[in-house]
C-alpha cells in the first residue's frame, strides 16, 4: 500500500513542530508530492499533517506517470525522493473539509489519484 502525500498549505505561519515534520517527510515546498509505504511512523507524522496535505493511496498507473512526467534524477543518478508538481487545473475548491467532504486537505482515499493526474 503506497500512500501520495502532496503539501497544499505554504511554510508561512507554521508551527515549529509542524515545519520540522514536514522536512523529514521532504514536503519543504508547496506542491511536492513524496509516495511513501505507510510505516507506522510514517502514518503517524501523516496524521499530525491532516491540516496541511492532502494525501491517499496511489494506484501503480498514476506512480509510473508520476515517474515518468516528473522524476528527475541527482547527481549520483538516482530518482530524487519528492516530485514538483504544479497548481491543479482547474483551481482547488476548498482546502478545509468543514465536514461536507468537500476540499482536499486530509484523507482523500482513491480521489488522490485524480488530483495528482490534475497537477502533471
């Protein structure tokens, strides 16, 4: 089980804590995607930064578009661990859910998928 991660929110007004979290994760920019497996520290750190990414579980097609379109390499020739991506098309509606699962901020299961295929 891969889980996408993509940072929605930008670094100003953060929380110390929060900024730091989200560095370990390598989401330093709006808009990095990372694909992690879903360890329990890592589903830990994921549940501390609901408010400020929107994440799901991957399919394998949507990863190897992902990697084609935009993993890029560094100097030693190996994939780089993040991926830029740019503003969905098509605009966001809401960050927040409000508890009307409108918006992308938080759990967004399966709809990850289509928001990651709107920013390529």
């Amino acid at each position: 089980m891969a889980i996408a991660l993509i940072r929605i929110k930008g670094r100003v007004g953060l929380n110390k804590d929060i900024n730091e979290t989200l560095d370990r994760l390598r989401l330093r920019r709006k808009y990095t995607c990372v694909v992690l497996n879903g360890s329990k520290e890592e589903i830990g750190m994921i549940e501390k930064l609901r408010d400020f990414i929107a994440y799901g579980e991957i399919k394998d097609e949507v990863y190897k578009e992902l990697l084609k379109q935009r993993g890029k390499k560094g100097k030693d020739g190996k994939i780089k661990p993040f991926f830029r991506l740019s503003p969905p098309r098509g605009g966001i509606d809401s960050k927040k859910h409000f508890g009307v699962a409108k918006g992308v901020l938080g759990n967004n299961g399966d709809k990850i998928n289509d928001l990651i295929l709107r920013m390529l």
